[in-house]
C-alpha cells in the first residue's frame, strides 16, 4: 500500500505525493516511486488532484452520526426521551449513551468505553 507524504515547494507551494516502496532482491535495496497526486489549496483543506483521486486510502477521520441521529429522532416522536429524562433526571446523559452504545455496537456492553 501507497503512503501519502506532503512536500513543501521552495515556492510555497505543498504538493501530495504517493511514495511506494518495494524491496529488490537481486540487489537488496529498497525502490521507492513516488507519483504527484496534486496539490494541497493554501488553507490546508482540500487537495486538488491532477488526476483522479486516489483509490483504497483510508480516510484520517471518520464519525458516524447516522444511528444516533436515529434513535434520538424516533425517541423524540413517540416521547420514550422525556419520560426517560423525567426517571433519571442527572443521570439520563448516562442512561442514554449506555443504550445507544448497546443499540449501535457489536459488543459487550462492558467493552463500552468509561468517561
């Protein structure tokens, strides 16, 4: 897999780069190629490619908010989060994310993160 790397041009100019590196082994020495994806816009925000963009690089944040968004809406519609707000008063922010995490996650709730 291809690593993303930003080089900073004497112009001022940061243009993103795909260096891969294979291994040679009649002469027993890394090869590096390096492919210019585009460039990086002054506010640091977007990537203008040259090409179309690349394929199978992992995205560097990823949130999920559609479940959720979901379970918040449907409680609302049929009023479960004011009566559950009413049953545990402080606690319901608590209360709440445990039974998010429960409807939302593969997984044990004692795998549930503390805090």
């Amino acid at each position: 897999m291809a690593k993303l790397i930003e080089v900073k041009n004497g112009n001022g100019i940061t243009y993103l780069y795909t260096n891969k590196t294979t291994w040679d082994k009649e002469k027993k020495i890394y090869k590096y190629k390096r492919s210019c994806v585009g460039k990086i816009t002054k506010d640091g925000n977007r990537i203008m490619y040259d090409k179309k963009p690349l394929k199978g690089l992992p995205p560097k944040l990823s949130k999920a908010f559609g479940n959720t968004y979901l379970l918040n809406s449907v409680g609302e519609k049929i009023g479960i989060n004011n009566i559950l707000r009413n049953i545990f008063n402080d606690e319901y922010d608590v209360f709440i994310t445990l039974v998010y995490y429960i409807c939302c996650e593969d997984s044990s709730l004692s795998n549930a993160p503390n805090g």
